[in-house]
C-alpha cells in the first residue's frame, strides 16, 4: 500500500510532465501557445500604422496606457490575409515585452501531457520549424505548439514599441 508521500510524490510527477496550452485557429488550423506565456486576451482595436515595419507587423495597441506591437500572425507565417470578424482577437503574449498577436479565433485551454507532443517532423533542409516546439496529439486531431519566444523577433518588436511611444509621446490615446 503506497504512503501518502509516494502518492503526493506520483502526483506531482504526473503533474511535472503535463503543460497547460491556449489553443487558437488560424486558416483552419490549431495552434497552442504555452499557458505562462499569456497575459491576457482581449477583443480587436484600433491599431495604429507604424511606416517602415515589417509586413507582419500591424502596428501598435494602447493597452492601458502602455504602447505594444501588434503582430498578424497569419500574415507572419505567410498565409493568406483574410478580413478580421467577431471571432478574431489579440492575444497578449509576454516575450520579454508585451506582444499582441492577432489571431482568427481562440478555442480552450488544453492539458497535454509530454507524452501526447512528438517534436515537429522533419520538412528538409528549406523548412524552419525552429519556431515549433512540437506537435501535440489531443484525441484524433494535432495542435501545433508555437515557441512564442522563436516565432516574435523582438529586436524588430522593440523597434516598433519605441519609434511609436516616440511619436505618441504629445498625443492622447
């Protein structure tokens, strides 16, 4: 008969080997980002330009008085654009820096134990899949579990966030 410590020992390793995932759709497929890395989600707002960013990267958010970079992610792993509905959203992401990431729709927070995720297959020598930190397997379908930190380059992100609170300085969000 196992004692109490084992039990709470067996636990805690169960619980070691699992991580919580927020899941989202763009074009179709689910992706899941790292639960600790979310900070919040909110609805879509007015986003403002920012000349001379990348393609990807939408402009910049006032959140509660602090200017973040918004990122399409759709746009950013170069999908087809598509116009924005009641479903789509921004997820705030902490990479050092608060980072919005625009996406199609958020589903659930999932559990996927370590050994439901397989690492990314291989796709030759042209593919990075630096950005994927594996492929985890919930019931009958596959999540692509992002490594938020790869796919958001935050030399260009911290550009944007500075160059806006720059010029925001003497206007009123």
């Amino acid at each position: 008969m196992a004692t109490v410590l084992e039990k709470t020992q067996t636990r805690n390793d169960t619980d070691a080997e699992r991580a919580k995932y927020l899941t989202f759709q763009l074009a179709g497929e689910e992706y899941g980002i790292e639960i600790l890395k979310i900070r919040e989600i909110i609805g879509l707002m007015d986003i403002t330009a920012v000349p001379q960013m990348p393609h990807y990267v939408r402009g910049v958010v006032n959140l509660r008085g602090k200017v973040i970079p918004v990122v399409d992610l759709r746009t950013k792993f170069g999908m087809e654009s598509a116009e924005y509905t009641e479903q789509t959203c921004i997820i705030v992401v902490d990479v050092g820096q608060l980072t919005g990431i625009i996406v199609d729709t958020v589903q659930e927070v999932l559990d996927i134990k370590s050994d439901q995720v397989d690492p990314p297959p291989p796709l030759g020598a042209g593919v990075d899949t630096s950005f994927v930190s594996g492929m985890g397997k919930v019931g009958e379908n596959v999540k692509i579990l992002l490594d938020i930190d790869q796919v958001l380059d935050m030399s260009e992100l911290s550009a944007v966030a500075g160059e806006a609170a720059t010029d925001a300085a003497g206007t009123e969000f």
